[in-house]
C-alpha cells in the first residue's frame, strides 16, 4: 500500500489504493487537462467582415479608364479601415470529458505522484496563525521539489495564507484541484481533511451521497 509521509509529525499516512494506484493514462490525462484549460478561455474575441463594417456602399471609382486597379468598396480586407477576411468570432471552447473519465485521470494523476513519493501530508492545525516562516520551515521539512501544489480545505484559511506568498508555491481548495493542477506540479502537499477530499472525488463519493440525500 502506498504511503505518504507525514510533514510536522512522526511517521505516514496510508493512501487509499484504489485512489492513488491506479494505473497511468496518458491520453485520459491530456484529454481532462486540455477540457479544464480550455474551460479557462473566455472566447469573446470577435472582428467585423466586410460585410459589418460600416460604410463602402459606394463603389469608389468606375471599374475601366482610370489606371487603377478595380475597387468595388472601401471596406475590402485589403483596404485600411477595412473588414477582416478570416478573423476571430465568439466562440465556446467547452470540451465534454465524462464524470467517469475525470475521476478516473484525478486518480491517473494522484497515483503518479504516490508512484515518484512526491505527495506529503501537512498538519494544517499546526498554523494557529499565518505564519510564511512556519510554512517555508515546513516546505524545508519534507524538501519536496517546486513547483509544489497545496491543497487544503476550506476552513484551514490560516494556512492556506501561510503558504501563499511562498515562491513556486500555488495554493487551492481540494475540491478545486484539478487533473491540470497536479500534472503541472512537482510536488503535492495536501491537509489530512484535503486528502480524504480528494479521495472521496477519485472514488465517487460525492455523487453517490448525493443520491442517497435525494
């Protein structure tokens, strides 16, 4: 079973198995983080064609006798002030990955760091206060590689502003981790409350005790 140390205590922590030793899938991986960066876009880029740009009613001189090349309207593409030929429109970028296919690249995800003992457990309840200092001591500690993710939940504010003004370090609630996040990060340092939070998520818990209150 595989086992995560235990940063501020003596000692590990047991990983659930089926959450974090699940067997590494690449193409899962690439298909949930480019849906969670796509998802990130805002796709409100938009230009106006010929068509939409205001004025070039008027063809600006005859068509023979003058030596110029034909114009049939000011707001041709090749004209300053004119409409854009294949330009940006507004758009959705929203890609559909399964409920299945994202639990289980979360768990590709978490068992790769399991796998390379790049994921510690931190004793949120040791930061009474903000403490950066507290924090980079704890870092130190376990000497885990940066990028480093921390993943805490919702109530432990202390640490999470603890270890948010720490270089290298990003810091989110664990129902916001996604399979993006753990993939750009070297190492992983989630709370005991983060963890079962991410376990719960890997194994669909959350769902099922949704049914069941409904």
């Amino acid at each position: 079973m595989a086992r995560a140390p235990y940063v501020g205590k003596q000692g590990g922590v047991d990983l659930d198995a089926e959450t974090f030793e699940a067997r590494f899938n690449e193409a899962l991986i690439h298909e949930c983080v480019r849906a969670e960066r796509n998802a990130t876009r805002r796709g409100t880029a938009s230009t106006r064609t010929r068509g939409e740009v205001r004025g070039g009613g008027a063809k600006p001189w005859r068509q023979k006798g003058t030596g110029r090349a034909r114009a049939g309207s000011i707001r041709s593409p090749l004209w300053t002030g004119g409409g854009i030929a294949f330009g940006p429109s507004p758009r959705g970028y929203t890609l559909k990955v399964n409920r299945k296919a994202r639990r289980a690249a979360l768990r590709s995800a978490l068992s790769l760091h399991a796998a390379r003992g790049s994921i510690a457990v931190l004793d949120a309840g040791a930061f009474e206060s903000p403490s950066t200092k507290q924090a980079a001591a704890a870092l130190a500690e376990w000497g885990g590689n940066r990028p480093t993710l921390v993943a805490l939940a919702d109530e432990e504010v202390a640490a999470a502003k603890s270890f948010r003004n720490l270089a290298g370090v990003s810091v989110l609630p664990a129902d916001a981790v996604g399979v993006a996040d753990l993939v750009a990060a070297a190492a992983v340092l989630v709370s005991a409350a983060a963890l079962d939070a991410l376990t719960a998520r890997g194994r669909g818990r959350r769902r099922e005790t949704t049914e069941e209150a409904a």
